[in-house]
C-alpha cells in the first residue's frame, strides 16, 4: 500500500545519500509499483537518475512530482532546472529556476544554476550578475572559495566570466579536492573568460577558488 511504497522511497533516498545506488533503484522501483503516484517515490527515483547522469529520466520523474503540487515543489524545479542544463536545453532549465530563485533567494546555488542557463541562452550580462550574487551568498556562509558537492559521474562546467566578478578582472579559476590538492587550473579560452571542464574521479566535496 501507500505506507510501504512511502518506506521503500525513504530508503532509495538514502541508499542514493551512501552511494548503494543499485540498491536505491530497486527499492524506487518497489515504491513506485506499490504506488504509481507517490510524490515520495518520484522524487527519491528523479533525484537517483539525476545523481546516475540519466537526466531525462529524472525530468521525467520530476515533471509528474511538480504536476501533483507545483506550488509545494520548490527544490524540485532547482533540480529539474540543473538537468536541463547538463542536457544543454538552457531555457527550459531558465524558466525551472527563475521560479527556484523567486522562492528560496537566499540560495546562492539557485543563482549559480541561473548563470549556468543564462549564460547558454546568450545572457553573458545575467549570468555574471548571477554569478556575483551567488559569490557574496558563498562568503555569507563563511566560504572563501564556492565549495561543491559532486558527483564523480558529472561533468561539472564552471565558467568564470569577465567583468562581472570584478571590473576588468582576468580570472583564474582553480579546482581542489576534499585535502586542498589541485585538481585543475583555467585556460583562458575567450579574451579574459576562464573556464574549467573536469571530469570528477569520484563523489565528494570539492572547492573552486577564483
């Protein structure tokens, strides 16, 4: 019934949070089997596919959790939104956070996000007004660098964009892991842009330094 299926979601979320990722597919196929429409159980399977790089899936998964109660689904459009970008469809993922940011605008990940889809829609100007504002949010969090949670299956594209961080600046971007090694440095691609494209070797935490 709706109780199980409501456990087995329970657990496929946090089988996803320890890294059993087949054990998490199975128990969010068993909840959604007891019970097709379980919010819970959509939710847990959307964010297993997302964490799995199977991004359509999780789109898909996540369309049917926010048709249920658009209103009460704000970090799913969040999430929903950063799919979208790693599938390159950049003004679906704009519209999804453009709602994320209006509701949680404490978030400065909902900005970061923002400049990810701005900046693959032409918007050079949002996205480093995106930027700046997710930097200041970071350091009012008592981060020096902005830090990420990764998984080792994503390709994560971090673009430092001129002028918008600071005026006239050229930036350099470095990447370290969890012990503070450097993992990667930017290479200047357009003018003063920098750009970091790094596969992660493994799930962890991550920093970025500008």
């Amino acid at each position: 019934g709706r109780s199980s299926a409501y456990v087995f979601a329970a657990r496929c979320d946090s089988e996803r949070l320890t890294g059993k990722r087949e054990r998490a597919q199975a128990d969010c196929a068993k909840a959604l089997t007891l019970d097709p429409k379980s919010r819970r159980g959509l939710w847990a399977r959307g964010r297993l596919a997302i964490v799995q790089a199977r991004y359509r899936d999780g789109i898909a998964d996540l369309n049917a959790y926010i048709l249920q109660d658009p209103k009460g689904s704000d970090v799913a459009y969040y999430f929903r939104g950063f799919a979208f970008n790693r599938i390159q469809s950049y003004r679906l993922a704009l519209e999804d956070l453009q709602i994320y940011v209006q509701r949680r605008p404490q978030d400065p990940d909902g900005y970061r996000e923002r400049a990810v889809a701005s900046y693959g829609t032409g918007n050079k100007d949002g996205a480093l007004a995106d930027l700046a504002t997710a930097l200041q949010g970071y350091r009012k969090d008592g981060d020096s660098a902005a830090h990420l949670a990764l998984d080792g299956s994503e390709t994560f594209d971090l673009i430092g964009l001129e002028s918008g961080i600071a005026p006239r600046m050229d930036a350099t971007l470095v990447l370290y892991n969890d012990k503070g090694e450097e993992l990667e440095r930017n290479r200047d691609t357009t003018r003063r842009d920098a750009l970091i494209d790094f596969l992660m070797p493994a799930d962890g935490q991550y920093a970025v330094e500008i």
